[in-house]
C-alpha cells in the first residue's frame, strides 16, 4: 500500500476519519458555557485537524466496563460518523474497547488501523491490587468506589481476566495495529503531582513489571505490527503535563508525535 511519495512528500493526513478514544475516567472535553476548560488529548484534535484530518473525540462511559464502553463507541461512530471506515487512536483501556469493537462486534469493517496507546493487553498490577489479588497496605479499591466506578472494569484490567480477553479477541485481518508504550522512571515519581505516581504504582509496577508508565507495563502496552517506546508517563502520552522548560526531558508536548503517527499511515496509502 505504499505509496511513490518520498518521506519528506507526505503529509500528516490521511484519507480516512480519525477518532480518539478515551480510557478509564475520562472523557471528550469538558465545557463551562462555550468555554473549554479541559479535553482528554490536549491540544491533539486541534493539532491533526489543523494537517487537515477529520476528528472525533468519543465519549465513553468513564467508568463502564470493556464491552459496555465498545457498544458505546460502536454507537459513536454510527451517530458521528456514519459508515466510513476510521483510524482509531485509544488510550489506556480505550485500546482494548477498540479490540472488542473489532473482534468481538464485528466491527472489522468499520476501522482501517487501530493505534492504542499506553493500554493494558495483558492487564495491569494496579487493577490486581485493587481486587485485593495482590497484597497491599494502600488498596485503591475504595477509591475507585468513590468515582462510582462498574468494579467490573477494574476486573477488566485485571491480569488474570486479560489472559481471557486476548484468547477471545484475536486481532482482525485487515486492521494494521500497533502500539505506542510509555515509559516512566520511578526516580521521577517525586516530581509528578498525580496519583498514584507517587505513592503506589511506580514502585509496585517496577518491582512486579519492570519499566512502566507509571499505570501500564511497557510490556503489556506493547501489541500490534509495529511498536514504539515514548518516554514519559501514562498522562503524559495524552499531553498532560506538559511543561515547556523540561531539561530533563519528561514532559514533552506530545502533538508532533501524534502528527508523526499519521504520517505513518499516510506513508502506508491509508
């Protein structure tokens, strides 16, 4: 599906809708009258429609479980997008809605390529401690009760019920996958100001998983034809926690990687 255009030729645009899919707790964008206060992939749609690429943001259940949160995105791109095929960029558990919306829903001929990026494939320590699989003096269940969490979709993350749902969800031919991994130093957990960085996953994660985002192993992100390692941690693959003085490296703005990730797929005819 190559095309005759040199690297330098290509532009970040592809022929097909992008749609960006949240993970746990998230969400499109949050507005206050016609003002923004916040989005999910800060400053991503904004950047690849400016390349000149249709986007949509979905909105998922922020605390529904796998197959419910793909019946909703099945239904987004129904009401959004109507029958064109889409490129899908998922994170986090968005990833593995998308899966379940290929595999398991039919949905084969509605996605081109699906790109997830900092997903649990094969489940999440955190999601274990949560359960009280793993022993822990700081479970996080009781936290994620308080956000009126489907405790369903922590078992979802789980790594026991991963090993199910990859047995039943085989990636579908004619969909290019592949995966963007985070990876987060523990010596920078002290620098971050969100949980649970700084006082659970990094070091759990290290010691169980090795190197991680700080929510998701390296390992377990990485799927898909094609893989790529950024550095940075699980928020900042959505372009959180940006900071434009960054000598060390650790927060960088995250649109031109994202441009990049479309040009790949432009590279390949797409």
């Amino acid at each position: 599906m190559a095309t005759s255009e040199s690297a330098n030729e290509v532009k970040a645009q592809v022929k097909y809708p992008i749609v960006l899919v949240h993970g746990l707790f998230g969400f499109d964008r949050i507005k206050v009258g016609s003002w923004k206060v916040a989005e999910y992939f800060r400053g991503i749609p904004e950047a690849l429609t400016m390349a000149g690429n249709r986007v949509h943001v979905a909105r998922l259940s922020p605390v529904g479980t796998i197959a419910k949160r793909a019946h909703q995105l099945s239904e987004f791109l129904r009401e959004q997008v109507g029958v064109e095929p889409v490129h899908l960029f998922a994170h986090s558990m968005g990833g593995l809605d998308s899966r379940y919306l290929i595999s398991q829903m039919g949905g084969v001929d509605r996605v081109k390529s699906l790109t997830t990026i900092g997903t649990p494939h094969r489940g999440s320590c955190v999601a274990d401690v949560a359960l009280g699989i793993l022993p822990s003096s700081n479970s996080l269940l009781n936290f994620f009760r308080g956000f009126g969490l489907d405790i369903g979709a922590i078992h979802d993350l789980s790594t026991t019920k991963a090993l199910e749902f990859n047995a039943l969800t085989p990636d579908a031919k004619g969909v290019y996958y592949r995966s963007v991994m985070g990876e987060f130093d523990p010596l920078w957990a002290a620098k971050m100001r969100l949980l649970p960085h700084r006082y659970l996953t990094i070091p759990l994660l290290t010691a169980r998983e090795g190197p991680n985002d700080g929510m998701v192993s390296v390992e377990s992100a990485r799927w898909g034809t094609t893989q790529e390692l950024w550095k940075g941690d699980h928020f900042n693959l959505v372009n959180w926690n940006v900071r434009e003085k960054d000598p060390e490296g650790i927060h960088p703005d995250r649109r031109e990687d994202y441009l990049r990730l479309v040009q790949d797929l432009a590279k390949l005819g797409y």
